[in-house]
C-alpha cells in the first residue's frame, strides 16, 4: 500500500492526514498527529488506518510540513563534489554540520519570504531524513533503523548574513519560511537509497540545479552517526542532508531570488514542492 503521510489546514489548526493514489484524507479522528513516537514504524502505522471511515479533502486542501513536533532542523553542507567546487571550498573529513530555527520550517506551497535588509537569498535542494527513533551515538550499520521517511527540502539561505556577518550559518539559514519541508513524508522502507533519487530545482522554469543522492560524499547512514556523536536525536528531528551544485551564489555572476519568482523544487517519488517568493512586507 502507497500510503503517504500528510498533515493539512483547516480552521486554523494543522491536522494529520493520507495521501493514496492522488486522494487526500483527513485522519485526525484515528490519529493525533504525525509526530513524536508515532514516527516509529510510520508505514505500520499508515496501513492501520481504515481509509473507508476517514472523510476525504479536495485536491486543492492547503498542505503543512508533513512532520508534527519538530524539535531540531539540522542541517549539512558541502556534501556534494560539485556543490564544493563551485563554493570554492575543501572536502573535510567530518560533515559540515549546522543548524536552522525551528521558526524557519515552513509548508510545501508556502511563500519564500525576503526578508526586510537581505540581499542574497539563495536556493539549496535537499533531500530531509525524519529521525523516527532516537538515539545518541548510533552506530552506521544500526543507522537506517532510525528513519522514519524522506522529505523534499530547500534549505533556503540569505548567503550575506551566513559569510559576512559573522558567528554561525545560523543567522542565514533561519529567517521565517527559510525551511519549506513536503509535500508528504513517504516511509524510509519505500525509498530505496542504493539506487538514488533524483532531484531537482528551478526558478521561472529554468533548471539551476539537478543531481542524484547517490552522488553525496557522506551518505543518510554516515551522516546519522555523525550527527548522533554530537547530540541527540529524537522522534520528528528534520536533518537535511546537503544540496548540489547550481545554488545560485556559486553562479557567474552570482544569482538570487527576487520578489515575484517561482521556485520549483522535486525529487523523484518524494513529490513536488511550489513557491512564490515575496518581499516582506514593511
């Protein structure tokens, strides 16, 4: 069964729900909410439901992140070859690791918002690993039994505030709408790693990046363990996992976003994210 995880608003509240064959479901009345413990065994969990007592919801439902509860957005950098030779920057050992405001998570559909002062907003594809099972110090072979399901991601970023005005990539990476997760969470045993996913993303239609998973320097099970040496991970924790070339700092001349564009972001079998970006009000 291709169930998918959704969460949705209605009424102001955001509600969890299903996605099967291009039909969306409102599962709030058997499950309280895609979050925490629930993560754990998610396909399980999907393949409960009975779809014939949940009331449907018209294609056009506004969607949320997929994710209730998030704790933590994590985040790694420089983990593809290109996307290190266009930033002119040096393979490491250890991942790049940082991290973004949880105030930056954002929906699928969501406007990208330009915040008040900025000057280069820029667009990082990625795929999202939810942590289902937490834990701390996870060994790389035990790593994969921690995911709950892939997202599609755009780690969106101010790149004058990440290098130039000094501390941490922080103060780049979290403005408000910075973090656009969705459309659907599609459970980790339906998404096959080995074999990579395709992404991609394009801005008015042209295409500025496109790359596939398998060409990470430091794969989802690498970078488990890496990340849980640090810290601890818990049930609903975001960790994007690195973008491709063709961001638009490392372009001649450079390229960013800009009031009125649309952004495009899509990997194969995790869906399709659609953004227009805006200028924040003043």
């Amino acid at each position: 069964m291709n169930r998918l995880a959704i969460r949705f608003r209605q009424d102001g509240q955001e509600k969890p729900g299903v996605l099967l064959d291009g039909q969306l479901y409102d599962a709030s009345t058997q499950v309280a909410d895609w979050s925490g413990e629930r993560l754990a065994g998610l396909r399980e969990q999907l393949a409960g439901l009975d779809l014939n007592a949940l009331p449907t919801l018209p294609a056009d439902t506004p969607l949320a992140c997929p994710v209730g509860g998030v704790r933590k957005m994590l985040a790694i950098g420089l983990n593809y070859a290109g996307h290190l030779e266009e930033m002119k920057a040096q393979r490491r050992e250890d991942p790049m690791l940082f991290s973004k405001a949880i105030t930056a998570l954002s929906g699928p559909h969501d406007p990208i918002v330009i915040p008040a002062g900025a000057q280069a907003v820029d667009w990082e594809v990625e795929l999202v690993v939810v942590i289902g099972r937490g834990g701390v110090r996870i060994p790389r072979e035990q790593a994969l039994a921690h995911v709950a399901g892939y997202c599609t991601g755009i780690d969106v970023s101010e790149r004058h505030w990440q290098k130039q005005r000094g501390g941490q990539f922080i103060k780049g990476k979290s403005a408000d709408s910075f973090g656009p997760v969705g459309p659907w969470l599609v459970p980790a045993e339906r998404v096959d790693l080995q074999q990579g996913l395709d992404l991609q993303l394009s801005v008015n239609g042209q295409v500025k990046q496109r790359s596939n998973t398998r060409l990470m320097l430091h794969d989802v099970p690498a970078l488990i363990a890496h990340v849980s040496t640090f810290l601890r991970l818990e049930p609903g924790d975001l960790l994007f996992t690195g973008t491709p070339d063709g961001v638009g700092m490392g372009r001649t001349p450079e390229e960013y976003l800009q009031p009125g564009d649309e952004v495009v972001a899509r990997i194969a079998g995790l869906g399709e994210q659609r953004h227009r970006v805006l200028a924040e009000p003043i």
